[in-house]
C-alpha cells in the first residue's frame, strides 16, 4: 500500500522534463540578456533606458497569452468537465498576473525617463490594469469556496467572461484618449526597427515564453499534489464511515 | 412556456417583491443620494468644478447603486431555500439570468430618473438633449444589470467576503462607465452628434454580454 503510494508520488514528481526546461529557459534568458544589454546598439533617441523594452514587451507578450491559455483552458473545462483544464487555467492566471504585473512595473521604469511620467491613461496601459484587476479578483475567487467543483465552475466562467471583456475595454480607452507610441513590429510595411535589435526583442520573446512553459510545468505538478493531498487527507474519514 | 415568458415571470416575480418590500425605494435611493452628497462635500462647493464633474459623479452613484441592487436580487433567493426551488423548476437556466436582469435594469432606471433630477438640483447640470441622455441610462443601466446578475450568484454564496463582488464586477464594467460618462457630458454640453458612437459602444457591451451571460450563466448553478 506505502509502496504503491511511493511509485505513484515517484511519477507524479518526475522531473527530468521539467530539468530540460528549466535549463533550457536559463539559457534563453542568458541569450537574450546579452543580446539585449551588450550587442544590440542603443536606441538613437532614448539612449540605454530603450534597454528596457527587451524584457517589458515580452512580459506584455505573456501576460496576454496567460490569459488567453486561461480563456481556452476555461471553455474546454466546461466542456469537459476534467480537473486537468482547471488546473491549467488557474496556474496561467496565477503567472499571467505575474506578468501583468511586472509589464506595468516595467512600462512605469521606462515611461518615468522617457515619457516624464509614471503613469498616463493611455489606452494600452489602462487596458492593462484594468486586465490585471479582473484576473486578480479571478485569483480571489478561486479562493472562496472550498468546493472544488463549484470552484472551477465560477472560474471557468469568469476566465471566459473576463477575457471577452478585454477588447471591449480597450475600444472604449482607445475612444477615450491616446498616447502610447505606436506598435513597432506588428503593422504592414517594413519594421521600424533595427535588424540587431528585432533579433534580441524576439529572442526575449522567445526566452520568456519557455519561462512560462517551464513555470507552468511547476505550478501544475503543486497542482497536482494539492489535489491528491487533498484527496488522501479526506479518505481515512470516507474509510471510516464504510 | 418559451424562455421569453419564463424570463417575464421571473422579472414580474422581483419587481413585484421589490414593490412590496421597497428595497430599492427605501434603500437604494437614500444610498445613492449619501453618495452624491458626499461627492459635493468632497468637490465642492465652487460651482464650476461640481458641473465638470456631475456626469462621472451621476455614474458612479448608479454604478454603485447597481453593484446593491444585483446582490440583493439573489439575496431574496438565498432565503428559505428560494434558489433551490427556482433551480429545481422545469425552466431554462438562461430565462433565470435573463429574468433577473430585467428586473435589475427596471430597478436603476427608476433610480437614475430621481438620481438625475438630484444631480440637475445639487450640481447644477443643465442637459440640452434630455433623450439622448436617457438613451445612454437605458443602455448603460442593462449593462450594469447583465454583469451583476451573472455574477450576483458568486456574491450571494460568498457573502463572507463582501469586497469580492465590486472587485470582479467593477473592472469588467469599466466600458460602461468611459462609454456612459462620455456620453452624458456631450449630450449635456448639447454636442448630440459625437453622443451616437458612445451609445453604439453601450449597446455593443449590452448584447455581448447578454448573449455570453445566456450561454454560460447556467455553468455558475450548476450544484
């Protein structure tokens, strides 16, 4: 019985995948932090504070995917109904806030020397915060019931709701008023940006979405051992009563 | 029954127990005049600043306002197992929210007509185009209700932790406010042409979010 326990906790900890990614989310990280702090040039207007843009644009990268992963692994738990999905969702929401949070944290580091200021109301930074309140409160649900069916059943619907809502909001921010510079890289016509510096924006783009995979692994596998602990915390008494 | 009639009687049922009980009569309209009070203590008392800033503070007393009478309306059904019953009824889970929202909607137009007369008082807010204005309260209002009633479920079972319910709800309506607030103040200033885009926004957010509220409110019932 302790032996099967044992195998059983063996396979749920496996880590040899999670070591691959760990490793190679390092060296991506590394990569990029030379490419983006010694050979990429310094911006010609902004000077070394451009610097910033190589991890502040992937953070922002992330904390939309996150949150699109919790969208997709929302609607698919409703569909199915298997805790797999919730567990995904919720360890995306958890790194997508995160991210949300160092994107903004980032944005204010680089707008305070370039824009003059901290903070503005410029479309995309407000729909930001206004992303990062709703998937805080989605946070905050998971955290007030102890049922864990109805637990992922209202997050399920608030990962839905609330991503559906972001387009929206940013529509009505856009309309309200404008500051931001423009998108550089996704727009018709040749980027406006240097061949170095595109190649470390990327590479950082690159070397935080494996961050992410490898977290994710990490946070699902807790995940996985809080249910189970959950589960055998409970089953003497279900025993009992037999 | 067609969810129509099933969503007509549930509204009919709410209004007719906020009549009876004059919840929103008695409470939320005292609630809401406190609040603009407050907001002339806190803006006031130059006239000048007051009229700049009377359409956000009419907004924000009924964005509040909302965020009440949504709790409310599912607090009626967490007594003497209510809910239970209305979930055990042979009626579509959709006709429910839909019903709610309705009834929540009918609530916050009687509440703005005697908010918006207060403000014109206290504030000093002159309207050129009272119709358009209307037409924002109208949209903006089924707004409030369509995000309050999906979620109102989740406050009602949560009532432990109370800041959650305006934390979640709050954000999420964050386009009715810009969209409402934008145009109450050009259809205030008499600006009427610029007012159209900000209603289509309101009405944009009223049908998304009815129509995801149908799909999935039944998923927040689901015991």
């Amino acid at each position: 019985m302790a032996a099967t326990a044992e195998r059983a906790l063996g396979k749920a900890t496996s880590r040899s995948g999670e070591h691959l990614l760990g490793i190679a989310a390092l060296v991506a990280l590394g990569v990029s932090a030379v490419m983006s702090l010694v050979v990429a040039p310094p911006d010609a207007v902004q000077g070394e504070v451009q610097r910033i843009m190589y991890v502040h644009v992937p953070s922002a990268w992330l904390a939309y995917l996150c949150f699109f992963v919790v969208f997709i692994a929302s609607i698919a738990y409703l569909k199915t109904k298997k805790t797999r999905w919730d567990r995904v969702a919720a360890a995306s929401a958890e790194i997508g806030v995160l991210f949300t949070s160092l994107a903004i944290v980032l944005g204010m580091l680089w707008g305070k020397p370039v824009w003059g200021t901290w903070w503005t109301w410029d479309p995309r930074l407000t729909t930001t915060a206004v992303l990062l309140m709703i998937y805080v409160a989605y946070l905050a649900i998971r955290r007030i019931t102890d049922n864990p069916s109805r637990r992922a059943r209202w997050a399920a619907v608030i990962g839905i709701v609330g991503f559906i809502d972001v387009p929206i909001v940013h529509l009505s921010v856009v309309w309200w008023r404008s500051l931001h510079q423009g998108p550089t890289l996704f727009r018709l016509g040749p980027p406006e940006i240097e061949g170095t510096m595109l190649l470390a924006l990327l590479l950082g783009v690159a070397a935080f979405t494996i961050t992410y995979a490898y977290l994710m692994t990490l946070r699902l596998r807790v995940g996985r051992l809080e249910e189970r602990a959950a589960r055998e915390a409970l089953s003497p008494l279900v025993g009992a009563e037999r | 029954m067609t969810s129509a009639r099933q969503a007509t009687l549930i509204a009919r049922k709410d209004l007719l127990i906020e009549v009876r009980g004059r919840h929103a009569l008695g409470t939320l309209v005292p609630f809401a005049a406190t609040v603009l009070v407050a907001f002339g203590f806190a803006f006031g008392p130059g006239r000048e600043v007051l009229e700049r800033v009377a359409p956000g503070l009419l907004w924000m007393a009924v964005l509040f306002s909302a965020v009440m009478a949504s709790r409310r309306a599912y607090q009626t059904e967490s007594e003497d197992g209510a809910l239970e019953g209305l979930l055990l009824a042979p009626i579509d889970k959709a006709a429910v929210f839909l019903g709610k929202a309705v009834a929540v909607t009918v609530e916050l137009l009687a509440l703005v007509i005697v908010v918006l007369l207060l403000v014109m008082v206290l504030f000093d807010l002159s309207v050129a185009d009272p119709f358009l204005v209307l037409a924002a309260f109208v949209l903006g209002a089924i707004g409030l209700a369509a995000v309050g009633s999906l979620f109102g479920v989740v406050a009602e079972s949560s009532r432990t932790r109370e800041a959650i319910f305006p934390m979640l709800v709050l954000p999420l309506v964050a386009p009715v406010l810009i969209a409402g607030v934008r145009a109450t103040d050009l259809a205030a200033a008499g600006r009427s042409g610029e007012v159209w885009s900000w209603l289509g926004l309101l009405a944009a957010f009223d049908v998304v979010f009815l129509s995801v509220g149908v799909l999935v409110f039944g998923y927040l019932l689901e015991d």
